[in-house]
C-alpha cells in the first residue's frame, strides 16, 4: 500500500468509497470533494493497493479545536503553519476494511500536523467509533454542536505533544 496527496482524476474512485462508507445525509457531494481537492490537496491523503484507491483522509486545517457544521459547506486552503488540522473525512472501501488502512492514514495526518507544527487533530464521530480514536490517542470531549446529517457526533481531539511542549518553552 502506498500513500499520496490526491488527484482530480481520483474523483470518481474517491465518491465511490464515500458512498460505501456514510448515508446519504452524511456523505461528502461530489462538489464538496472538487472543493477539498482543489483547496487542500496537501491535507487530502489516499491510499492506494495496486493503482486502486483503497481508502483517503481529508479536511481542512482550523482555528478553533472543534469542527462546525459550515466546513462541510464551505473551506479554505490550509495555512502553512499552526491552527488544527481537522478531519471531515475518513473511509476504506468495504473489502479494505479491518486491515489498519485507516489507523495508517490518520499516522500520516499525525505526521503532517508535527512536520505543519499544528495545534492537533480534530473530528467528529459516532458513539460507536469513541473507542476506535481513544485507541490511536484522541480524546473524547462529548458531545458535538455539529448537526450534521442529523446524527449525534462527539468531538474527538488528539493534541500534538510538540506543538504542547513548544508552548511551555
């Protein structure tokens, strides 16, 4: 497996992944992953197993600790250093699943916040998933303002030691 920024022409392969992992009312528009490409193709990571795309992790880099529902709608590019590096997507296509892809390119996006000097990580998910991310270090911070899709989501923050440490100094 192989992991790169993304490309226009990975657009299809990209909307068929989203569409496998989330319903209709949370699913990424094919516009919106123009927008994300187009803006933040340094934060939009995919993962590849023999020229197919097997996975991605995307979103747009933050001022504030939490996601809001607007950055579904709306992003900006990223700044070159600082802020949070948001996540509002992350997917495995159904027969890549259970194999470490995803915990593989949330690694990558740990690496890119460190290298970025970026406060940290953050994202929403499902009560179910709250184990998934506290396994990979993210904290739970309850539950999320975000409406998105009309689910229930719960902030989950993983705070870049380095970033913590630098601000001790």
């Amino acid at each position: 497996m192989t992991l790169r920024t993304v490309h226009y022409n990975d657009l299809e392969q990209l909307l068929s992944i989203e569409n496998e992992g989330f319903s209709k009312e949370e699913a990424a528009t094919e516009q919106a992953f123009i927008e994300r490409i187009r803006l933040i193709p340094d934060t939009f990571i995919v993962a590849e197993k023999r020229g197919e795309i097997i996975g991605y992790v995307n979103g747009p880099v933050i001022h504030e600790p939490y996601i809001t529902d607007d950055l579904f709608e709306k992003i900006n590019k990223n700044p070159a250093k600082g802020g949070f590096q948001s996540i509002l997507g992350l997917a495995v296509s159904k027969e890549n699943r259970y194999q470490g892809v995803a915990r593989i390119l949330l690694e990558k996006m740990t690496e890119l916040v460190k290298v970025n000097q970026r406060e940290g990580i953050t994202l929403t998910c499902k009560q179910e998933l709250v184990p998934f991310y506290e396994k990979l270090g993210f904290s739970n911070h309850g539950v999320s303002e975000s409406q998105h899709g009309g689910f229930r989501w719960y902030n989950m923050v993983k705070i870049n030691e380095f970033a913590t440490n630098r601000h001790k100094s």
